[in-house]
C-alpha cells in the first residue's frame, strides 16, 4: 500500500472521489488546529467583529479575491456552496409566474431551492435537459436559449457538473442570458483550484465557489460573490447582528455575512494558508497542479475507455479534474448504493461514486484526480471492473 502523506486518507483505501467532499492535507489542518486554539484562549478578541474578526477575514479575503480574480468586497464566505444559492435565492423578489430555469445535470441541492422557491412563491421552475453524452459546448448554449422566455428572472447553472462532470461554456452562456436580460447565478462549487479564474471578467451577476474541493481548504469554507450593484439587495440566509449594527466602511453585505453569530471561522482564516500550500505542490505553482490534475483525469479516464471498451461521453474540453463514465447495466441500487459500489469498497478498497443518472437503465462511474492520485490508482479501477464482469 502506498504512503497518501501528506493528505490524511486511508492508505488501505484508493481515493477516486475526491470531488464530492474533498481532502484536506495534514499541514492544513494543523493550521487550523493553531488557530482554534488561539481562539479559545481568547474567544471575545477573536470573535468580537470590531477586533480581530474583521481583519483576519479581510487578509483572507484578500488572498481569495486574487486568486478568483475579484475585488475582496465583493466576496463574503459562506460554508458551502448551497449556502449561498440559498442566500442569494430566497432574497430575491419573485413573482408568481416568473421562470427560474436550471438544467436537468444541475446539483440536486441547489435545484431544491428552486423548487422549493416554486412550492412558497409561485414561480415557476424551467429546466433545460442537456444531451448526455455531449458532442459539443454548443449544444448547452442551445438547450438554455430554447428554454429562455420573456418570463425568465434568473438562470442557475453549474460551472462544472456534479453527476455528469462537464465544464460548461460559462462565459458563453453568461453573455447570453445578459442579452436577454436575464441574471445569471454560477454555482462553482468545483471550480475554484480545478480551473482558472476571473470573476470579474466572467461577469456573472452571482458566483459560488468551494474552497474544501480543489483548492483543499477545511470542511465548511466557500465564496459568494456578488455583482457590486447586487450586493444591497442579498441577505444570508441567518439574519444577525449585522441587520442593525452597521461597521464603519463596511456594506451591509459584508457585515452581514462575515458576522452570522458565534460560529467557527477557522475554515476562512485557514484558506491563505491552504492556497500556498497547494501551489507549493508544484513547480509551476497552482496553475501546474490545474493543468496535472486535468491530464491526470483525461489519461485515467482515457484507460478505462481503452481497457474496457467504454466511449468517453464529452469532448476533451468539457473535461476539468473529474470525469464520468457509462458502465453497463446493472442492479437497482439499494437503499441508495448501488452494488457494485458496495463491492468496489469492500471487496476491492475503492472509493469511487456510482450513478443511474442521466441515463435510466445505464450506471455512470466518475473518477477524480487530485495530487494524491496516480495512474496506479486507475489501473487498480480497471482491474476491479473486470473482476467484476465489465469489460
């Protein structure tokens, strides 16, 4: 078994699924070890916005927002991505009739909002069904626009796909919702440490971001940025002291959001941290671990297609870190996994996700690569699979 020093994950365990929940290094965590425990020897000097709170978020803030490629008082952190399309969503005025559109490879949580918009206001959810597999970026742009109406308030669309693992044509279809009139919401959740950013040349009237992915930050430490002119109408989600009590120099926005009551705000404060290690990883820095966590996913995903037999569902460029994969017909899952999932863990020690979406009657597998990923590891899925009868 090999070493996954520096990172924390079982040895005995070869980790494909590093897109769901992340990783975080060991040097990272004992970052934020140290700051825990500065903060419990003085929790009123940490916590207390007008001494030490605000500064350190503002440092950290600063570290993101040239990383991202945005103004630092344009972003607030949140704990997760669904976080802020909730924030973002249940502040906004909709009416009856108004059209949310969403697309059928949307993340499931961040759908619910819209749905859940639907059941207490009367709007109206519109999804755009994505062909899968994918020929072509131009085929996103022209499920969106037939969907589009004079109804539609707001389009909310991934950045990256969670289930199937496409890279959308996010500056493509910004442009054209922006034409049209229509704001746009980006849920980034993968992107920020799997692809470049510049937010503010993307232009996207809301963008959210995980740091706990692929940038290897703790759980609980994500963005929220806000178009400026946006920003006075957005309220989190628990309204706090920040409602009343304005900061000197801050907007509401920042206030609100950096000041949600007694919470942990270490995952944020460990972030600067987290960004520099990361890019020390690599001898070209945080672009160098981008672009061989990329190559990493195409060749990985390259050897299952050859091995077994599969086609790869999308074009090399809608492919980032992770990438999806059709495996043949299967067992219904049960009680939510399916079977070959259970039997790739505990017969073969892989961790890998497994789905019936999009495709009823087809299982998709999607692999992910992050640093303490190899090609040994894929081999290793190529030859569980066969074990187990495909391919």
């Amino acid at each position: 078994m090999k070493s996954r020093s520096p990172w924390l994950l079982d040895p005995a365990v070869t980790f494909l699924n590093h897109g769901s929940f992340g990783g975080c290094p060991e040097p990272v965590l004992e970052q934020q070890s140290q700051l825990r425990a500065e903060l419990e020897r003085r929790p009123i000097e940490w916590l207390a916005p007008e001494r030490r709170l605000e500064p350190k978020l503002d440092s950290a803030r600063e570290a993101l927002a040239a990383l991202v490629g945005a103004q630092a008082q344009d972003l607030v952190f949140v704990s997760n991505a669904t976080s802020a399309v909730n924030a973002v969503l249940r502040s906004a005025i909709f009416q009856a009739g108004d059209e949310i559109v969403f697309t059928d490879h949307g993340y499931n949580a961040c759908s619910n909002v819209v749905r859940y918009l639907a059941e207490r206001t009367g709007i109206v959810p519109v999804i755009a069904k994505l062909p899968f597999p994918i020929a072509s970026p131009d085929q996103v742009v022209d499920a969106l626009q037939a969907v589009l109406t004079d109804r539609t308030k707001l389009v909310l669309v991934d950045h990256i796909t969670s289930p199937t693992a496409l890279v959308l044509p996010i500056e493509r279809i910004v442009s054209l919702c922006h034409e049209r009139g229509v704001r746009v919401f980006v849920d980034g959740a993968h992107a920020p440490g799997m692809l470049p950013l510049d937010l503010q040349a993307l232009g996207a009237d809301y963008y959210a971001g995980n740091c706990h992915k692929w940038l290897c930050a703790p759980k609980g430490c994500a963005f929220l940025h806000v178009r400026r002119d946006l920003q006075e109408e957005v309220r989190p989600t628990c309204i706090s002291h920040g409602h009343n009590t304005p900061r000197p120099g801050r907007s509401r926005y920042m206030t609100e959001f950096d000041w949600p009551g007694t919470h942990d705000p270490t995952p944020y404060l460990s972030l600067p941290f987290a960004i520099d290690w990361l890019a020390s990883q690599h001898p070209e820095g945080l672009p160098g671990v981008m672009q061989r966590n990329r190559a990493q996913a195409l060749a990985g995903r390259d050897l299952l297609c050859r091995e077994l037999g599969l086609e790869a569902p999308a074009p090399d460029e809608m492919i980032g870190a992770i990438a999806a994969l059709p495996l043949s017909d299967g067992p219904a899952a049960v009680k939510g996994l399916d079977p070959l999932h259970v039997r790739l863990y505990e017969v073969h020690k892989i961790e890998i996700p497994i789905s019936h979406w999009p495709v009823a009657g087809r299982r998709w597998i999607r692999i992910s690569a992050q640093l303490h990923n190899d090609d040994a590891d894929y081999e290793k899925l190529v030859n569980a699979l066969r074990a187990e009868g495909l391919g």
